[in-house]
C-alpha cells in the first residue's frame, strides 16, 4: 500500500516561504543590536530592546492572527503578512533614530506574527493526516535550519559589508518569500464557518484555543530554557575561548536533526506522540548538561548536535500535539495559541535569566536550565502524556471531515 504523497508542491512552497521568513528573522535578532549601538550610539540595554521589542509584536499579534484566519482565509492572511513584512523591511533604510527603530521593529514583529501563524495554519492543511508527525517534523525543520543559516549571513554581513546591507539582503529573502506565497493553492474553510467567525460576539476562545493550551504552556517554559542558548551561547563561548568552535554550533544543530527527522517523524505517527516527546525532552536536558561542562570545541558541538535533535524534535512534535484532534476551523487558533506562548518563552528569557548569570555564570546557568529541562518531563506526562492516545494525530483528519 503507497504512502500519501507528502512533498507537493504546496507543501515545498510553505516550507520554502517560512524558512525564508524565519531566515530574515535571525538576520536581523543577531545584527540589529550591534547595528543600534554603531549607529545611534545607545547602551547595550537598549540596543538589546531593538532586537527583542521583535518578539513582543508577534506575541501581541498572533491571536488575532489566528482569530482572522478563519474569516479572511488563510492565503491571503499570509499573502498580507508578508507583503507589510517587506515594506516594513524597506523602511529601515530611512530610520535615523532608536525611537523610530524601535516603533519599525515592534510592527515588524507583527507582521512576523501574522505570516508566521498562516505558514504553520498551511502547513497543517497540505500535509495528509495519516503523515501529520512525519509532515511537521519537516515543517518545522525550515525554522531549524533559518536559526543555523540566518545568525551565520547577518554576523558575516555586519563583519565584512556595510550596515545597510543587512537591509538589502532581508528586503531580497523578504520578496522571494512574497512571490512563493503566492504561487500556493491553498484549501480554505466554507462560508459558512468564515460567517460564523464574523457573527459571533467578543469570546475568548475567538482568540485561544483551550485543548491547545496544555502544551503550550510547557513550550513557554522549554522556551525559556531554549532562549538561553539563543541568547547567551556567544558570551558563553567567549568566556571558555571557543569562540571559532561555537561559530558551527548551530550548524551541528541543524545537521543532526535534519539527520533525525525521517525517524522521529514516523515514530510520532506509528507509534504516538509519547514515544517522542519523552526521549527529545530528556534529549535536552542533557544537550544542556554536556553545553554546561564544555571544555573543548568537540564537546561543544556534541552538545549542539544533541540539542538539536532534542529540543527540535520537541517542538516540532508539540506543535503537532497543539493542531491534533481539534476542528479544521480552529487549526490557525490553535497554531496561534501554540506560538503566542512559545514566543513569550523565547522573548522573556534572555531578560529573566540575565538577572541571574552574574550568580551562577553561563556554566551555571546551562545547568540550571537542565533541570527545567528533566522537570518537563514529570511536567508533559501531567499536562498531555497521561491522556494521550496512540493515533490521536489521525482525529484531525476526522474532525477535518466533520467539521
């Protein structure tokens, strides 16, 4: 019996359009706070506002985001997303002060919000259910591999070009991502559930969605934990003098889950969400005990190499938990929620845990944030892995029908 065939071309545009997305994403976390100190001459807290003011539009955004799409469609939420992520890439040209940086850079946070939550809403509608853990997985790798190619591209720009060219690069990627959105055919909700979206009154679940709250909670703590490699890998490396070895970190990261993924996606989808969640999230915490005793470049980039395929098959897989067995129309809520809490993680950490480095210091800290990672064990079996069921992936293809 064949396989439903997963590669289509609308599920390769997705992918395509969201990586590159998330590629300008990274670009411009790693550089614009170098960028704000050369060019506006502002201390280091500030500059650091510049780059994370970013998540805080997408965290305000995405449920609205998700709220839309079931009303406007979700091609053209996209299509409008990332048509204002381009203009507001254009307008960095003209900025001549860190308050109008800041201002381009919360509303280009919204716009990342929006394309970002239709990306993972499409996502979910061209991958065939019976591949769903499968499809995800490798979904999801497009974020994956933005976080190890868009870091290395900003920080050789802003070493070997000028400044602006941070800009055209981003308004390059930010077009092609433009064009590839709009060649996908996309599959829409019926009219009359855009009708109901549009009659209902004011309700919170317009905005959250319940079922997918349990595992987002989880991903907002692992984002923290998460956000400390993001955020303080860099210094890290520098204090323990391999900074050439910490260089490749994430590209270690992106080879070995690229290496994971035909495995762990077919385990998720034969055997249940369980047989992964449980071993990547161990994964990770040790990722992070091996980061916090690294003594030479061979064993930093083991620790790369073991996060990367633990916490990128956790989150690929949570997301798939977030989408699974609810209806067809509140898939996009569902991704929204999933990100809403996710990107909060990722967005308070570095200020949480910057409190606490000059306690225990980056060893210390990578330590501590390996217990988080071991407690979300005891953690995710509360939440989700005590009621979940073998196949439970194949009831969005249910609800889908029914809904």
């Amino acid at each position: 019996m064949s396989k439903t065939k997963l590669w289509t071309k609308d599920f390769i545009m997705v992918s395509t359009s969201n990586f590159l997305l998330f590629v300008s994403f990274y670009i411009l976390m790693v550089t614009l706070a170098i960028y704000s100190i050369e060019q506006f001459n502002v201390s280091g807290s500030i500059a650091g506002l510049a780059s994370s003011i970013f998540v805080l539009g997408a965290v305000v955004v995405r449920p609205m985001a998700g709220n839309l799409i079931a009303s406007v469609g979700r091609k053209k939420l996209l299509v409008f997303g990332l048509a204002l992520f381009l203009v507001v890439t254009l307008l960095y040209f003209p900025i001549d002060s860190i308050g109008w940086m800041l201002i381009i850079r919360f509303v280009h946070g919204f716009a990342f919000g929006i394309s970002s939550t239709a990306t993972g809403t499409i996502a979910v509608d061209v991958i065939p259910p019976s591949r769903r853990g499968e499809g995800m997985g490798y979904f999801a790798t497009s974020n994956n591999l933005a976080m190890s190619i868009g870091p290395f591209v900003g920080l050789m720009t802003i070493q070997y070009m000028s400044n602006d060219m941070i800009f055209v690069i981003t308004t390059i990627i930010s077009v092609i991502a433009l064009v590839t959105a709009l060649s996908m055919k996309v599959p829409e909700l019926e009219e009359e559930f855009k009708d109901n979206q549009v009659k209902r009154k004011f309700r919170i679940d317009d905005y959250f969605e319940s079922s997918a709250l349990p595992i987002s909670v989880l991903m907002l703590i692992l984002g923290i934990a998460n956000s400390s490699i993001l955020s303080f890998i860099s210094a890290y490396s520098v204090e323990i003098n391999l900074v050439s070895a910490a260089s490749f970190f994430f590209v270690m990261y992106a080879v070995f889950l690229l290496m994971s993924r035909p495995f762990t996606g077919r385990l998720y989808d034969n055997k249940g969400e369980n047989s992964v969640m449980y071993p990547s999230i161990a994964l990770f915490g040790i990722g992070l005990v091996v980061l916090s005793q690294a003594g030479n470049g061979f064993t930093l980039l083991v620790a790369g190499a073991i996060i990367g395929v633990g916490f990128g098959t956790l989150q690929s897989s949570a997301q798939t938990i977030a989408v699974s067995g609810i209806p067809h129309r509140r898939v996009g809520l569902a991704t929204a929620t999933f990100f809403t809490f996710y990107d909060l993680g990722m967005g308070l950490g570095p200020f949480l845990l910057g409190y606490f480095i000059p306690m225990t210091g980056f060893r210390g800290l990578y330590l501590a944030m390996s217990v988080i990672a071991f407690l979300a064990l005891p953690l995710y079996y509360l939440l989700h892995g005590k009621k979940s069921g073998r196949g439970k992936q194949t009831g969005l293809a249910g609800n889908n029908r029914a809904s």
